[in-house]
C-alpha cells in the first residue's frame, strides 16, 4: 500500500507540473498583448527581414534612385555611422531603418531631384534570432543573410525528431507594443513538393514544441 501511496503522489505531481507547464505557455502566447495570427503556413507577410533591420557599421546598403540612376551607389555603413551621397552629402544611417533612411535622404536633398523618391536596400545586416524548444542546440543564432523558420533551426542542430511537434512550430514576433505569433506546420514543408519560406525578422523567436504525452 506504501508504494501505491508513493507512486500515486508522483504521478500527481507529474501532472501538477505539466499543467503548470502547458499554463505558462499559454499565457506567453495567448495572454495580454498577444495577437494570434491565423495556423496557416506561410503567413503572408513573411516579406523582406531586412525592411526592420537598424542599420549598423559594416552593414552593405544599396541607395536606388528612380529616374536618376546615374546616382545609385552601393556602399557600407561607416564607421561613423554614415553614407554619402551622390549628390554631394552625407546622411547619418547608423540606428535607422532603411525606411527611415529613405525619408532623411528626401528630406534633405529630395529639392534635387526631379523624380522625389529614393529606395534603400539592405544587402547584408546581422542580426539575432532566439530558437528554443526540441531542437538540438537552443539558443541565439546571428543572421548574416535573410534567414528562413526551417533554415534557422537547421543552423540550432536541427529537429530533435523523438520529441519535435514539427506541426505546431511557433513564431513569436514584437510589432511596435504587441507581440504576434505565428503558427508554421514544417511538416508539410519538409514532406511537400513545394512550399514557401517563411523569413525571420530582427530578434524573433523561433519555439518548436515537444509532442504531448502523458508518459
């Protein structure tokens, strides 16, 4: 009867740990603040990861001109934190994205020209991503290129296929004072003929959940 007892109160703690478990989970994705995206993959708005990035030294920049091409440059983001421009000046880039950038080069020289549009284009930015859950090496991967939810976790080691729920992966993303996440179903990326990459974006996390099971 003592080891029934004793067997009988670890099991009840097994799954008082486990509630509490999938509760903090729960309330990460779902509590206040958080806005679900709807369980499809790709979402659409895996665009370009490096519209969000803030440009930093060494950061590769392409300036486009429309309508005057003369002025297109591609250039690194220097030490002091500046690019300069073909027109004739310098524009501090350092801190900005690069729609931000756009709008400090108009602002500033925009009188010049005859078609008043700029694009900036990131060609090479570094930046962090957080993986974490059922795979092999958890932790922050540095992004030097844009990097897809299946790629990244290839760079942590790969799916730990024994416990992966590679149906449920979950990406958690902060957009201005909200944090959405979005649902990917990698398993029908790995299993289809096609499929559409979704691209990581700046400080993103990427969690692959465990397969539940009660033992």
């Amino acid at each position: 009867m003592m080891k029934s007892h004793s067997w009988s109160l670890r099991f009840s703690s097994a799954l008082n740990s486990t509630a509490a478990l999938l509760v903090a989970l729960a309330v990460l994705l779902t509590g206040p603040g958080c806005r679900t995206r709807p369980s499809a993959y790709p979402p659409k708005d895996s665009g370009d990861p490096y519209r969000d990035v803030r440009l930093r030294e060494g950061d590769t920049v392409r300036l486009t001109f429309p309508g005057a091409t003369a002025l297109d440059s591609t250039q690194q983001v220097r030490r002091d934190g500046k690019v300069t421009i073909s027109l004739g000046g310098e524009v501090d880039a350092m801190g900005k994205t690069p729609a931000e950038l756009e709008k400090e080069i108009l602002s500033r020289y925009g009188d010049q020209l005859a078609n008043r549009q700029v694009v900036v284009t990131v060609s090479s930015s570094a930046y962090p991503i957080f993986v974490t859950g059922a795979v092999l090496r958890p932790g922050k991967i540095t992004a030097d290129r844009p990097l897809s939810a299946l790629e990244a976790i290839m760079e942590a080691g790969g799916f730990d296929y024994n416990k992966a729920d590679l149906k449920a992966v979950t990406v958690l993303r902060q957009n201005g004072n909200e944090i959405v996440n979005y649902k990917l179903n990698l398993w029908e990326a790995l299993r289809g003929p096609k499929s559409t990459p979704f691209y990581l974006k700046p400080a993103d996390i990427l969690f692959v959940p465990e397969k539940f099971s009660w033992f």
